[in-house]
C-alpha cells in the first residue's frame, strides 16, 4: 500500500486529486500541501521517520508551476536524499515533461486529471516500491499509437506520422496536424515501426520513408526532406538510407 503527499497551490485541483488518490484501493494515506515548502517539511519528517516509520511517504504527487519553489525545483532537491519518495509530477504543461523525465519522474499527468490516467500512475509507483505485482500489458494497436493532450488520450494513426524526434526516454512524434510527446524510447519504436516503413536516420531521428520527398547531398552532408522540414542524416546511416529509397522507388 502506497502512502502518498500531493502538493499542488490551487485548492480546487489538489481536493480533486486527494479524492481520487483517496479512492484507490493501492493508496492506504494520502495528504496534501499547498506549496513546495510546506511539502518539503512534510518529506523531512517521513524522511527521518525512515522508510517503515509512521511518518513515511512513498511517492509525492506534484504540480509543476508553483509560486515560489516550483515543481521542478523541489525534485531535484529530492534527488539529493538518499531515499526520497518516489515523484509523479501533475501539471497542465506538456513542455516539462522531458526535464521531469531527466529527474527520473515515475509518470507525468497532464490536466484535467483522470480517474484511469491517473490510476496508471499509482500502478506504477507501486510497482516500482514494490507494493504490487506487475500487470501484463497488452500488445498495442499496430496502426495507431496512444498520445495525450491536455487529459484526453488520442489515437494516433502511425501512417501519419511523418518522423519521430528522440528527447531523453521520451519521443516526439510529428504529423502534417502538428507534434506529440509520448513516453517511449526511440530505440522502441525503431524497432516497433521497421516493418512499417520507418528507418533510422540519426541517434535523434527515425524517419517514415514515404514521407521522404527529398534526399539532398551538399559537400559531403546528406539531408531528406520531410514536409518543410530538413533534417540531416548522419554518415553511418547515409548509404543504408540511400539504398532503401532506391529500392523502393525501384519496387
């Protein structure tokens, strides 16, 4: 069972997700915090108290954008401890989730948080305290892929996807429609999408050859060109790219 702190300065959001942690079966206590420096007391006494104390904290629920000490800060503060509590961060700000990412977050929960988003999160936490065995994960839809946008999760087609940017354990996946950040290596999705026509062109980008309308050679550098964008391909990836484009315009 779980023992978790949520911190978040705006009253409404954090009785909404004290409600909801309050109504998971994996979570045996919850609190709250109106600010990072009232949640950093808190920790320091479940800190000393030690990890079997009845003062402890297994994971901290937390929102970014805060006046003072914010989010981010606080938990690179916590990363100094030698067994700080476990970090879900809970924001309404996609552009964070990277830098959360680096400071070895559990999840990341955009706003309006819901019910099965955020049980997702629990599930995780637990896993990783070991509070609860791991559930099977079911293969995913080969055609789409699961992003989400401001709460609601959305299902995007991979055909439309045109390249896939790495950022750290994350990915940014590109359309004609605009970008979205999911939380998969790129490394997985190479190896997810070969059969689906999409191929390494740097340690940053995986490409979709049917959205190549260019391969562009200049001193020595080769580029494609994916929609307006060019992006650069790296030698040791220039001549398998060529020779699959050849192959497939020859086909």
């Amino acid at each position: 069972m779980l023992r978790a702190l949520a911190v978040d300065d705006e009253r409404p959001s954090l009785e909404e997700l004290l409600y909801l942690l309050n109504a998971d079966p994996r979570v045996s206590s919850v609190e709250g915090a109106g600010d990072a420096t009232e949640a950093l007391r808190r920790i320091t006494r479940a800190l000393e108290s030690g990890p079997d104390g009845p003062e402890a904290i297994d994971v901290v629920f937390l929102d970014v954008q805060m006046p003072g000490l914010d989010g981010l800060e606080m938990a690179r503060l916590l990363t100094g401890f030698a067994r700080p509590p476990l970090v879900v961060f809970v924001t309404a700000h996609e552009d964070f989730a990277v830098r959360a990412f680096d400071l070895k977050a559990v999840d990341y929960i955009l706003k309006p948080v819901r019910k099965e988003r955020l049980a997702e999160a629990v599930r995780r936490a637990a896993e990783q305290r070991g509070a609860a065995p791991r559930i099977p994960v079911h293969e995913p839809d080969p055609d789409h892929i699961a992003v989400e946008l401001g709460g609601v999760t959305r299902f995007v087609a991979v055909d439309d996807i045109t390249h896939v940017e790495a950022q750290g354990d994350y990915a940014r996946l590109h359309t004609d429609r605009g970008s979205h950040l999911v939380r998969i290596p790129l490394s997985t999705l190479e190896d997810r999408w070969r059969s689906r026509g999409f191929v390494r062109i740097h340690r940053r980008h995986l490409v979709a050859l049917r959205h190549i309308g260019e391969l562009r050679l200049d001193a020595g550098t080769v580029s494609v060109l994916v929609g307006k964008e060019e992006l650069q391909v790296s030698r040791r990836h220039a001549r398998e790219l060529r020779n699959l484009l050849m192959r497939r315009t020859a086909g």
